[in-house]
C-alpha cells in the first residue's frame, strides 16, 4: 500500500525535502497509515483516510497543537496537513515520528500528573473548541460545539442528544435505550455533581491514544479536543483498558476529584459508547442501555 495520490508531492513541498519511503502501519480503527522516511534522514508519521471530510486533519492538527501549548503531556508535532489542492492531495496528516514503546511506572504516574496539569490549563467555555470556532469530529461522527454557560446543559444539547438520535435511526439503540438516555438528559443537573471550570480534554482519550514512546514515557495522539468537564477523559481511559492506580493516584495528587467521581463513571462512559454504536454497531448500543439504566 503505497502513500494516496499527491501525499509525497505535498509533503515534499511542505518540508523541502523528498519522500524516500513509505511503509504501511497501523492505522486505528479509521485511517490508513504508514511510517514514512525522508530525504533528510527523519521519519514520518502519515495518516489518511478515503472519504475524509477537507477540515478532519485540519481539527486534529489544532487540537495538538491546543494540547501540546498546555505544557503538560507531550503531542507530536504537526509537519503537514492536507488537502493540498496544488500536489493533487486529499486529506492528510504528517506528524514527527515518535518511536514506540510501552509505559512504565514513571510513565503511567507522569500521564496521571500531566492529564492533571492538561485539566487544569483549561478552556474558553464548555464547548470551546482549539480553533476559533467549529465542531468535534470523531472520524465521520460530527458533534456540535455550541457553548453553553454549564456543563450538563452542554453535555445533553451537544453530546449525547445528536449521537441518540443519529443512533435510533440507524437502528443501533433500541427504543428502550433511546428513552433511557433521554431520561438520564433530563436529570443531568442532578446526575453531573458539583459544578467545575471547563476543562481542556483530549477529548478522545481511550488507552490506543496515549502513545508510549521508547523511554517509556506518554504521547498523546487523535484528540477530539474541546473545553468539557475532565471526568470524561478520565472515564473513558478507564472504558477500553485498565490504565492502572498509579495514573488516578498520580491525578489526584495535584487535582482532587470531586466526591462521587466513581458514581459518574457510566454517566460519561455513554458519549464514546454512543460514539462506537453509531460508527460500528454491534454491541454498543446494548451497552449504552445498560450504562444509561445504571442511572435511571
């Protein structure tokens, strides 16, 4: 599998150098991808996707960027993103390559501080996406970021109302589940605990996103960044792998989390359920009916 048409040309005019190699890698559940060499000696990370809308690469290449200009985890470096009309390239990314390894100790306990420290740096308003304006985008999934002056009216207006709806018709939650969620929208200033400043999030923070590099230490990759309420990143790292005490622990040493966090864990674990319900059925929407009973 070689780079889509135009991606080399537009890289080489971005970066002034050639394209020497490109080699396919894993790509995630969405994107194709590959490990790409350069003229100069440096290597590439380039990802890409048939069908991607012009501005997808465009919002994640800020939300690094937003992410990164924290000073709290480390995010790749931005080195191109496309369409690029004049090589003839669709939509892609190019980022710096950061070499892969796994998380130790000291890693997990420094993605605990800096998600903390990240929080912290926070956001314009609940909604506030890294650009001036625009909405979140999840692959194909489009959410809106409408900003809203709290959190649970945010959170049910531009979060779990659209994807309910665009789930229903699709026919990956029942009926049943589409009333259950819609009950838990209406108790949400009740459900969400203690008011908080937006947070800065990641936005799409499930254990594939935080990239290990070699000394063991965390990168953060594929946000879906906008100011939100921190739980949720920290629920959903939590929904598709066990990151481990040292991380909440070390999260908790510089930002407290409010009393109850625990009993909000399915509240906010229902935005990425309801995500994967409507990009791959299956099984989500069941459990977004189980999560959305939890509450009832």
């Amino acid at each position: 599998m070689t780079l889509p048409p135009g991606v080399a040309d537009a890289l080489a005019a971005a970066l002034g150098v050639a394209v020497s190699s490109a080699e396919p890698i894993a790509g995630g559940d969405l994107n194709e991808a590959w490990r790409v060499g350069l003229g100069d000696g440096r290597l590439a990370f380039v990802k890409s996707r048939a069908g991607a809308a012009g501005e997808e690469f465009h919002d994640e290449a800020a939300g690094l960027r937003w992410l990164a200009d924290a000073g709290a985890l480390r995010a790749p470096a931005v080195l191109a993103v496309g369409p690029d009309a004049a090589a003839g390239a669709g939509p892609y990314l190019a980022l710096e390559w950061v070499a892969p390894g796994r998380l130790d100790d000291s890693g997990r306990e420094a993605l605990g501080r800096g998600l903390a420290a990240l929080h912290l740096a926070g956001a314009e308003s609940f909604g506030a996406p890294p650009g001036a304006s625009g909405p979140t985008r999840l692959g194909p999934v489009v959410l809106p970021n409408d900003p809203a002056d709290d959190w649970p009216s945010f959170y049910a207006a531009s979060r779990l109302e659209p994807l309910v709806r665009r789930a229903a018709d699709q026919g990956a939650l029942s009926a049943a589940g589409a009333r259950a969620v819609q009950d838990v929208c209406e108790r949400l200033p009740e459900l969400a605990g203690p008011a908080e400043l937006p947070a800065r999030l990641h936005g799409d923070l499930w254990s594939g996103n935080v990239h290990a590099s070699a000394d063991g230490q965390p990168w953060l990759i594929d946000p879906a960044a906008y100011g939100g309420h921190r739980e949720v990143d920290l629920a959903m790292l939590r929904l598709f792998g066990d990151p481990g005490p040292r991380v909440l622990g070390a999260y908790q040493e510089l930002a407290p989390l409010a009393p109850g966090h625990e009993e909000r864990v399915a509240l906010w674990q229902m935005l990425p359920l309801l995500v994967h319900a409507v990009l791959f059925g299956g099984g989500y929407g069941a459990a977004v009916e189980r999560a959305a009973n939890t509450l009832r």
